[in-house]
C-alpha cells in the first residue's frame, strides 16, 4: 500500500520531465472527464446488497461460525504486488485471480462459516481482471448473500498502470441481509489535498441479519487506516467503538470484526520496520527520513484498543494471546517469513462458544493475512 | 457484459443522415457553394483545403493543401510521442457527391512507452513491454452539399495494425474513452470505422459541427464504441476560427458498458495562405 503515495511526486525525486508531464497528465484527465476521477462517499450511504446466483434458505441455528479474512483482493500471498509486498506486479492475470479465488473459496467451503467478513476484496478493478469477487464468492461457496462497500474506487487511477479500481470490505452471510449502511471513516490527517483526494476513503460496513428467530442482530466489518502516521487510526477505532456503543445501548446483539491494522495490548513486539522494510530501504539509522517504515511502527498506538477490549468480548480474550502471542498472529508483509503480528479482530456484546475461536495460521499462501474464526452462541 | 447490436445502430445512423439529405433536398439544393475558406474545406468533409493553403489548431492536425486534389496533414504537437500522417485525395465528384479517400498512418510506441511507468502518470504498468507498433486507416468519405450553408459527410473504413514487433499483452489496454477504441485494432489486427458529419452555417459567422463515428473491432471482447461530438465554431475572419463543444463516448470496456461526456471541448484554428 506504500506505492499509494507515489501518485504524486514527492521529495526532491521529481526530474524535469516529471514535473512537467505529471501536472500536465492530471490537468487533462480532469478537463477531460465530467464525471468526477475518483467517487466521494456520503458520511452514510446505502451498501451495495449481493445475493448467489442459486441462493439457499437456511434454518435457524444455536450457534454461528463467524469468520473475518482480509484476504488480499484475491492476489494470493506469493505474487509479489508493487503495492503491499516490495514487488513489480501491477496488474494480474484473470487466471492468477481465479485460482486464488478459487483456493478462497475450497477454504470458505471447507470451514462452512454463518457470516464471513472480509476486507481487500475488489468488484471492479483491473488490477484483478475486472473480476467481481464478491458475486464470484457468492456464486462458489455456501453463503448466499452479501454486502459490499467501497473503500477506493477510481475511473482511473493514473499511477503504476493501476488505471479504474474499485475495492472495499464485504459481509457474506446465509442468510438475508438488511439495512446494510457504509459509513465513512475520517481520511488521513497526514496527507496533502491531492494525494488524500486518490487515496483511500476507508469506512464501516454494517448490515443487520436476518437469522429466523432472532431480530435483532447486526454485523459490522471495518478495515482501519494502515499507514497513518498521526492519530487516524485512532479516530477510526473510535468511530468503530461508538457504533458498537450504540447498538449494545439500543438492546441489540452484534458481531464486528475485521482488520484493525492495530496491535493488541501488551503486545511484546510493537517495531516492524525491520521485518517489513524492503532490500533498499533502511531505518532506525542515524539520518534516516523517515525514521520509521510507515505503518510498520505501531508503538504509539499500543494503547488504542484497551477501550474496546475492556468493554465487548474478543474471540480471542487478551490473557489468552498475551499467553502465547505466536499462536494468535495473522499476518506479515513479507511473504516468506512467519506470520509476525496479530491485526485482525473479531468482538461481541455476546459471549463467544469457549475454545470456539481458531487463527488459521496454516493457510499459508492464500493471503497475506490468515482468517480469524470463532463459535458464537445465538441469544435467545 | 451485454452488445447492444452495432450493426441497428448504425442503420440507424444511416437512415437518420437519408432522411436528412432528403428532406432537405428540395428545399436547400439550388443554392450555389460556399465562399468561406473554413466551410469550403471542413476536415470532416470530402473538400480538401485550396492549393497553397495551411491551417492548423490546437487540437486539429496541421493541414496544407499541396495540390487541388491532395491535402497533406499531421498533429505537430503530438508527432514527437505519436508520429503520424495524413493524406487526403479528392476523387472525381459523381453527380452532386464529393468524393475522397483518406490515408492515416500513426505509431502509439513512443507514447505508449512514455506512459507505461512507475508512480504518477503512469497509465501502462511497468511490468509489460510495449513492442514497436504502427497502424494504417484508408477510409472514403463522401459529401453533399445541402444549398449553399450545409454539408453532410458519410464515412467508411478500416484501420489495421500495419506492423507489431512482438505480441502485446492484453493487460496492456488503457480502458478509457476515445483511447481504448483506437488502440484496439494492435490487439485484434484490425477494425472498422463509420459515421456522418454534418456541417453548416447557423448565422452570419457561426457554425455548426455535428458528427457520430462508430468504432467496430471483430474478434475481441469489446467490440463497438460509439462517439458524438458537438461544436459551435465561429468565423473570426478567413485567418481564426473559434470552437468550443462537447464529445459523448459510449461504448464496451473490459469492465463492461460505459458512457463518457467530454468537454468542454475548445479549439482555436489559424489559416493561411492559399487561393
């Protein structure tokens, strides 16, 4: 996601050429479209609703299996993309995306979770040959309907060959959604006009289920800032917690999750750079600008998830990871080495199934992040 | 991905230009032709500029009429990363129809180079070669003037990928209007262009400029585009011409179904020269 910055040119790097090329490309780009490059979301908006192409009606149940993925726009864990990984790959090969959905998809079915809520995963987008995945999962697993919203979506994006993009975070489920809202997330308080109107416009999806017999449960699915170098992704925990808050005050049961991009607390390692730098680049030395990797030096930050572990239930309860932290961890960056940190999250205002959770630390290539999954007992 | 069928709408476009020269027909076609150095060789049209005389705009390619019968042509401010030419040959005119063929020769390597880069600008990723390519579009245009204010043109032809050093990669296209059409026949070896144009005087020294062009690629995925624009252009005098309007796209990607409104559309032209 580094790469995301270079949309515009920075620093002292740019060379002639660039200078004059690069206004002059994005001067005709807007002149030349009406319609705006890049979509602007409402605080709240509409989700965009999905159902399988041969949906299913499902029973009631007592317990739900809840899984949340990020599963890296169906991208796998060893293509090394130019954005996430140090790579040279802009643009995949529909059969590169289709084997990875599919992989998704053996897994999804394997584990036949209730409701399934993943980040990273792209409707519209070249880099992923236009392939709309989350009709595509629909379509290949036993859930049968879902909700999308969007985090990035473009036209075009006129960096590294991106061109039009459109990608978000999704809720599948069994069962029938309703009320499924996007609400927007404060943007980056890093950045300049420019590269925060390309950037990325993170959000929550929320949605309410239709489980028979139980009316009144929502889902909610967040995927925080990665790499703000200020309190933004603070702000967007916060967000997160005050919709919980008024759900929980409103007599209603939820389930949320997704990838924080945030340490649990008490985390024994808070510095990544080292583990995330890329061969040419360094930190931490004397001089080095900046000091640290962005996004990879959660430190300041340990903190920011004590209120929302102190007040819902975490499907992984916090003495439990601070035992064995390894046995928790659900991503790294790079794409050989061991899964390195914990950034995925499920929580409730209802108890989780004891030993109902699992890290799924052995799906080793079809991520760069693995699923967190867990039992939840329905309130009668 | 659903085709609306190219081939009705260009029926369509067809019938729409008969009833037009039809019905205006009788009413226009004892008028004698236009005087006006910019009517009397509209770009679009059969008419070819006066021996000796140069135009050239922003926008518009740079012209020169070199003989009665052949006007030469190229855009001088994108040649250096879009080499191209243009040869426009008047033919012998049958009954009231003006007849022409034009010839078109463009290389995108340069320009396609320049843009496949890392960071900002770059509209081609880095990780594909972009081989050494040319094209060359032959069509016939055919005009009739409508009295002395109008001028409709039809237009027919084929562009085909002329040479290509190595395969190019699919992942490659640029999906964005006007661009993606033009590029296509380098992936499927050729494709088909149509339209009409319509050109006449409104008042005094306003004109207008009407035109619809449909681009059809057999073979691919994304088969058909279709493309309108509107004008309003002003005579300043023999020397500048004014124009400012607008350009619709509608047509396949390989996301699917989209249309584009383009604009404003401004352009200045300068004339010299000639009879």
């Amino acid at each position: 996601m580094n790469r995301f910055k270079l949309l515009l040119c920075r620093h002292n790097s740019c060379s002639l050429t660039a200078r004059i090329w690069r206004p002059a490309l994005f001067s005709l780009l807007f002149c030349l479209a009406c319609s705006p490059l890049v979509t602007e979301f409402a605080e709240v908006e509409e989700a965009v609703l999905y159902t399988a192409a041969r949906s299913q009606n499902h029973p009631a149940v007592d317990t739900l299996t809840v899984m949340t993925w990020n599963i890296r726009f169906g991208a796998g864990r060893q293509i090394p993309w130019f954005g996430d990984s140090c790579g040279d790959r802009v643009i995949l090969t529909e059969n590169e995306v289709l084997a990875a959905l599919q992989a998704i998809a053996e897994q999804i079915n394997l584990f036949q979770p209730d409701i399934l809520l993943i980040q990273e995963i792209d409707i519209k987008s070249k880099r992923t040959a236009y392939i709309d995945e989350v009709q595509w999962l629909l379509d290949h697993t036993s859930l049968s309907y879902g909700a999308y919203a969007s985090m990035w979506e473009a036209q075009y994006v006129p960096s590294d060959g991106l061109g039009r993009i459109n990608t978000g975070s999704a809720i599948l489920s069994r069962w029938p959604l309703h009320h499924a809202e996007r609400i927007q997330l404060p943007l980056r308080g890093d950045q300049d006009a420019l590269t925060k109107y390309f950037y990325l416009r993170r959000n929550i999806l929320k949605a309410k289920i239709e489980i028979p017999g139980h009316a009144d449960l929502w889902l909610l699915n967040i995927h925080a800032d990665a790499f703000s170098t200020d309190d933004t992704k603070h702000k967007h925990i916060i967000r997160f917690k005050d919709e919980l808050d008024k759900l929980a005050a409103a007599g209603a049961a939820f389930i949320a999750g997704g990838d924080f991009n945030m340490l649990p607390p008490g985390s024994d390692s808070t510095d990544f750079c080292d583990e995330d730098r890329c061969p040419d680049e360094h930190f931490h030395g004397p001089g080095d600008n900046p000091f640290h990797k962005e996004g990879s030096c959660y430190t300041p930050e340990r903190d920011w998830l004590n209120d929302i572990y102190a007040t819902y239930l975490c499907s992984v309860p916090l003495d439990e990871y601070q035992a064995n932290p390894s046995r928790y961890f659900t991503h790294a960056t790079d794409r050989h080495a061991a899964w390195d940190r914990k950034i995925d999250y499920l929580f409730s205002n209802k108890p989780w199934l004891a030993e109902g959770s699992q890290t799924h630390q052995q799906l080793i290539n079809l991520s760069d992040h693995v699923p967190v999954s867990a039992r939840w007992v329905v309130p009668r | 991905m659903k085709t609306p069928p190219p081939f009705r709408l260009h029926v369509a476009q067809l019938t729409l230009l008969a009833v037009l020269i039809f019905a205006a027909d009788a009413a226009l076609l004892a008028a004698g032709p236009a005087k006006d150095p910019w009517f009397s060789s509209a770009n679009g049209s059969a008419r070819i500029l006066t021996r000796g005389r140069w135009t050239a705009g922003i926008f518009q390619p740079l012209r020169h009429g070199i003989s009665d019968r052949i006007e030469l042509s190229a855009h001088p401010l994108l040649f250096p990363l879009l080499p191209n030419f243009s040869l426009k040959w008047s033919h012998a005119p049958s009954g009231p129809w003006l007849i022409a063929s034009r010839h078109i020769f463009y290389d995108p390597t340069p320009l396609l180079r320049l843009l496949r880069r890392k960071g900002t600008g770059g509209i081609v990723s880095p990780e594909f070669e972009i081989p050494n390519m040319g094209a060359w579009t032959s069509e016939l245009l055919v005009t009739r003037p409508l009295g002395s204010t109008h001028l409709v043109t039809l237009k027919a032809g084929i562009t085909l990928c002329l040479f290509r050093s190595s395969a190019l990669d699919s992942r490659t296209t640029i999906d964005l209007p006007l661009v993606f059409p033009r590029l296509q026949p380098f992936y499927q070896g050729y494709s088909w262009r149509s339209g009409i144009e319509g050109m006449g005087r409104l008042y005094r020294r306003w004109l207008y400029l009407v035109d619809g062009d449909l681009f059809f690629t057999p073979g691919g995925d994304e088969n058909w585009a279709l493309e309108h624009k509107g004008m309003l252009l002003w005579d300043k005098s023999g020397k500048v011409q004014l124009g400012a309007g607008y350009k619709l796209t509608w047509g396949e990607y390989p996301f699917g179904t989209q249309w584009h409104l383009l604009g404003p559309l401004i352009d200045l032209q300068w004339g010299w020269g000639g009879r």
